[in-house]
C-alpha cells in the first residue's frame, strides 16, 4: 500500500514533464498549442450546446420522477449478489448520466460515511474509475455530427459496469471491508 501512495504521489506531476520534455525534444511551443486548443474549444462549445441541454432536461427528469430510486430498488438483490454495497448503488446508476448530479451523490455519502470509511473510498474510487457516458457521447459525438452511437453505447455500458466492479473489489482488497 506505501508503493501505490508514493507512486500516486508522483504520478501527476511525472506526466506534467514528459508532455513538457516531449514538447521541447520536438520543438513544439507547448502554451502556443495549449492556447490553440482552448480556442477551438469554444468553437465546439457553440456546437454541442443543443446537446448538453437535452442531456440535462432528461437527467433533471429522470431523478425528479423517482425513476433512480424504483432502478435501485429493482437491482438491490443484484447488488447484494454483486457484493456492492446499497450505498454505492445509485452511483453506479448516476455516473453514467450526470456528473454533477453523482458529485453531489458522492459529497453527500462521504457526509454521512466518512471519508476514511470503506464506503467513502469505494464511492470515491467509483468515481473516479467511471465516466458520465452519455453527457461524453453528447459532447464528442455531438461535436462531429455523429448519429449512430449504438456500438458504442453498449461498449461504454459494459466497460461502466467493470469499472465498477472493479472498484469494489479493488477496495475490499487493498482497504478490507
């Protein structure tokens, strides 16, 4: 466990210098391209805008109906199977749909858990191991005009529902329960 904090410690910053190392051994002016970046980020900004409000509408729907809570009831026994504890059940539904919404979600859980906790570490390590899939379709997919996003919806479904397990039993092994 000290190997995985002493790595965790360094990693951020070790990638901070290889992409600046990368750039000068290239004789690329890193900030020119940074700015260049950010410039056509507002161009695609204007562009998935429809997008991004139709995502939220339906996210705001969603949880307002009650329909969050009836999913979880449903797949509760699942969960149990699963050894995912029922705290962490509407993260795993939440994620994929909203980031803010399972933000709030974790903030409220490490209120009541803690952040020491197991459950304040598996929500914490569920978010960050898995992706707010349709709000990321709606931005990429949205930006280049893409329609057809089946294939891709059910491979970033199915890799969402390993990240999650994998968080589970990530912590259980390295935190115990």
């Amino acid at each position: 466990m000290e190997a995985i904090k002493s790595i965790s410690a360094y990693a951020i910053p070790a990638i901070f210098l290889i992409i600046l190392s990368c750039g000068m051994y290239k004789e690329i002016k890193v900030f020119d391209a940074f700015v260049e970046g950010a410039k056509e980020g507002i161009t695609t900004i204007v562009k998935i805008i429809p997008s991004l409000v139709g995502l939220l509408v339906a996210v705001g729907i969603f949880r307002a109906s009650g329909a969050l809570d009836l999913l979880i009831y449903a797949v509760k026994p699942l969960g149990d199977v699963l050894t995912i504890p029922s705290e962490a059940l509407p993260l795993a539904f939440l994620r994929p749909i909203s980031g803010s919404a399972s933000l709030a979600l974790v903030s409220d859980i490490i209120k009541a858990h803690g952040p020491d906790s197991f459950i304040g570490r598996l929500v914490s390590t569920m978010m960050g191991s898995t992706e707010t899939i349709f709000y990321t379709l709606a931005v990429y997919f949205g930006a280049v005009g893409i329609k057809n996003i089946r294939y891709t919806l059910a491979a970033a479904l199915i890799a969402d529902g390993v990240s999650v397990l994998a968080s589970v039993w990530i912590c259980s092994l390295v935190f115990g329960r």
